[in-house]
C-alpha cells in the first residue's frame, strides 16, 4: 500500500462480504465490491448499498444487493455494469477475485438462480481490464455444482477448451444422473426486478463519480 497500489477485490459470493469490507473500509487504495443476496434474517445482515466505507475510503467500498432466486439474465448486466463503472474511476493495478460455489443455484446455503456460465461471464468481463489477476475459492455447500463450476471456471481463466462429458474418476456416479458439467437452473420465480437493480447501479455510479474519480 506504501505505492499506492490500487487493488480492487470482488466477492462474488452469495453472503455480503462483511470480514473483508470490514478490514479494508477506511482505505482509498483498497476497493471492495461485494453482490450478495440482501433479505430480512439472512447472514449476515450486512452490506446494503448505502454503505460505502468509512474516513478516506469513503466510497470505496461498494454493494451490490440482490433479491432472492436471481436469474442470470438479471445478475450478469447487473454485474458487468458494475464492474464496469469500478474499472473506469478506481483503474485498479491488480484484481483479487472470490468466487464462491454457494452463489450457483442448488446450494443448500445460497439463495440464487445462477449458473455457472453465468458466473463465467462475469468473470470474463474483468478479464477484459488486462491487469494480473487473483482467484479464490470460497464457499460451496452443494459439492458436485461447486466442482463443476470451479472446474470450468478454472477453464475459462486458462482459456482452456473441455469436453462437457464428466470423465471417469473415484467419484463418477455422484455426478448422475448426466454425468455432464452443466448444472440445472430450479423451476423458481425470480424475485428481482430490473428497474430496482437498475436504481442500486444509479447509486453505486453516483459515489464512484462523487468519492473516487473526484479524487484521482
């Protein structure tokens, strides 16, 4: 942090990333950018869009929430805009990237609707910015989708083409009946609307504007 170095770590995770925002709040060199489900008694209550840091990292870190059961075709421009916007006044030196499996649809803990290729897309847009780049793990309480979706994840970062065929090994027949990469979306309403997502994008552009690019 002594040159001024700026990272920017993304929490694309299911749960606020509350520890980490919390670590890095008072920093103007450390942006964080958490999406996560946002709803009355889900853990751990934190990360509304209103809250933005604190002291000089006022306005660097920014939230993202989301209702239950969001689809891709709500998260991923949700996501892309965001990560947009954040590239173009923080313009970070390096990129620190957590992807939890309890984000894809199917996990016992999460609250999605969210494929792994819809994730993918995400994290293809950051890898637009040409800065070096950190992934990580995370959580993932359904163990076959978060294999699968760390597996192609992990393809897409190398810009590595695999069969979509789950090849032999000790543990083949957990992943029936299909035996295939792709997971499922659940037959689920999508409790999201675009015009309030497009509402938080306003108000997360607004501090970036007001708090980050009026002090570069």
């Amino acid at each position: 942090m002594r040159d001024k170095v700026n990272v920017c770590i993304c929490l694309l995770f299911v749960i606020s990333g509350d520890g980490v925002e919390n670590a890095f709040c008072s920093s103007k060199y450390v942006m964080t950018v958490s999406t996560h489900l946002h709803e009355a008694g889900y853990f751990p209550g934190t990360g509304n869009v209103t809250d933005i840091g604190i002291g000089a990292g006022r306005g660097y870190t920014v939230n993202a929430p989301y209702d239950r059961d969001i689809s891709g075709e709500m998260f991923v421009p949700y996501f892309t805009e965001i990560a947009q916007a954040v590239y173009e006044t923080f313009r970070p030196n390096v990129c620190v990237i957590q992807c939890g499996g309890d984000v894809i649809s199917g996990d016992h803990l999460g609250g999605t609707n969210l494929l792994p290729g819809d994730c993918i897309s995400c994290v293809k847009k950051i890898l637009e910015f040409k800065v070096p780049f950190i992934f990580l793990g995370g959580g993932g309480y359904n163990i076959i989708n978060t294999a699968k979706y760390w597996t192609a994840l992990t393809a897409t970062i190398l810009n590595v083409e695999i069969s979509k065929d789950i090849p032999e090994n000790d543990f083949f027949l957990d992943f029936g009946p299909d035996y295939v990469i792709d997971v499922c979306k659940r037959n689920v309403k999508d409790k999201n609307n675009a015009q309030d997502l497009s509402q938080k994008v306003c108000v997360i552009k607004d501090n970036l504007e007001r708090y980050v690019r009026s002090a570069s």
